[in-house]
C-alpha cells in the first residue's frame, strides 16, 4: 500500500510538471502581448477579490432583523463593526439629520466598492483587446516571414510561430474575459445586496427615530 501510495505521488509530480511545462511552452509562445494580458487579469481578479473580502467582511447577513431592531433600540447591546455603524448614524435627534448621516454612510460604504468594479469593467474589456493587439502582431510577424523567406523549413517555422502567437493571445484575452465578466456580475449582485440592507437599515433606524420623536412629543 505505501508503495502504491509513493508510485501515485510520484506520478501526480510528473503530471503536474508535465502540465507546467505545456503550460510554459503555450505562454512562451504568445509573444509580448501574454505579460500585459497578465498583468491585465491580475488587477482584474485582484480587485475583484478585495470588493468579495470587503462585502463578506460586513457579516451583515448573520444578523436577523429581530437582531438590528434590538440593536437600534439598545445601544448597549450593539458589536464589532456593525455596531460602531450604527453608533455614528445614530446619534443625531431629527429626521433631516438622519437622511443626511445615512447619506455619508452609503457614500463611505459603497463609494469603494463601486471604484473597484469599474477598475474590474475596465479590465474585462481591456483583455480582449490585448489578446486582439496580440493577434494583429502575431499576423504581422507571419506575413513578415512569408515576405522575406524564400521557403523551405525556417520560413513555415517563423510562419507557425506567428499564427501560434495571433492564435494563443486571442484565446488567452477571452478566458481573462469571460471568468471575469461573471465574477464583476456576481460581485455586482453582492453590492447590490449590501445597498439594499442598508436601505432597510436606513429604514428601521428612522422609524425608531419618529417614534422616540413622537415619545417626547407626547410626554411634553
């Protein structure tokens, strides 16, 4: 059983430098264009992944709203982050003051995490076009060897190269492309979810405002 145990790690080694070295050999192939295109998708799934660390930081989904109405209603019970949130939207006594606190607060939230998609739109669209840049020098470089060899093995080489070159980056930008225009959607909706709870909190919070109003009103 070790044996087999040892025979099958060894073999999972070779696949995976196996693997590596295709790998290698496609990206060497790709020409100048592959280390933009790389760059391009590191900031793409770099951002991506800080708005996805960010929004699931806020843990406001753990909460039920039996939770944020006893929070609104007894400061003392409030915690963590989301605590300290609600000690700054809350400390104002009329309902214009309110507005406006829930107003700075949906600014300081979501301001960076609406930065950091457009950073994510700009590079999905940017991948293809780096891939496109990719192809037309790839062309060039195959109709460069066709003008200027005189046959035989070194021209279809150089020949090759360049359609491999045209070929790899075109394909390399679209699955940049597509895995990143989904995870910008999906992150979307995240957003969209988080400016929705702070909607509803917005809510809550001013109905525990005119109702505390009205309290003193009444006991003046």
């Amino acid at each position: 059983m070790m044996l087999a145990a040892a025979t099958e790690a060894v073999s999972f080694a070779e696949q995976w430098q196996l693997l590596w070295a295709n790998a290698w050999d496609i990206w060497s192939k790709g020409g100048w264009a592959m280390a933009a295109i790389a760059i391009n998708a590191l900031i793409l799934f770099g951002f991506g992944t800080h708005i996805f660390i960010r929004i699931l930081g806020k843990r406001y989904r753990q909460f039920a709203e039996q939770t944020w109405r006893v929070w609104i209603e007894y400061p003392k019970h409030r915690e963590g982050k989301l605590g300290r949130m609600l000690n700054i939207v809350t400390r104002v006594d009329n309902l214009e003051d309110s507005a406006a606190a829930f107003e700075g607060l949906r600014q300081t939230e979501l301001a960076p995490i609406n930065r950091d998609l457009k950073i994510m739109r700009v590079c999905i669209a940017a991948a293809p076009l780096l891939g496109l840049l990719g192809t037309v020098t790839g062309m060039l470089s195959t109709f460069d060897a066709l003008a200027q060899g005189q046959g035989g093995e070194k021209t279809m080489t150089a020949v090759s190269q360049g359609i491999a070159e045209a070929l790899i980056t075109t394909e390399t930008g679209l699955v940049v492309a597509l895995p990143g225009l989904f995870y910008q959607y999906q992150l979307g909706r995240m957003r969209d979810k988080y400016t929705a709870f702070l909607a509803h909190l917005e809510t809550l919070c001013t109905q525990d405002l005119y109702r505390r109003i009205r309290e003193q009103k009444v006991v003046a």
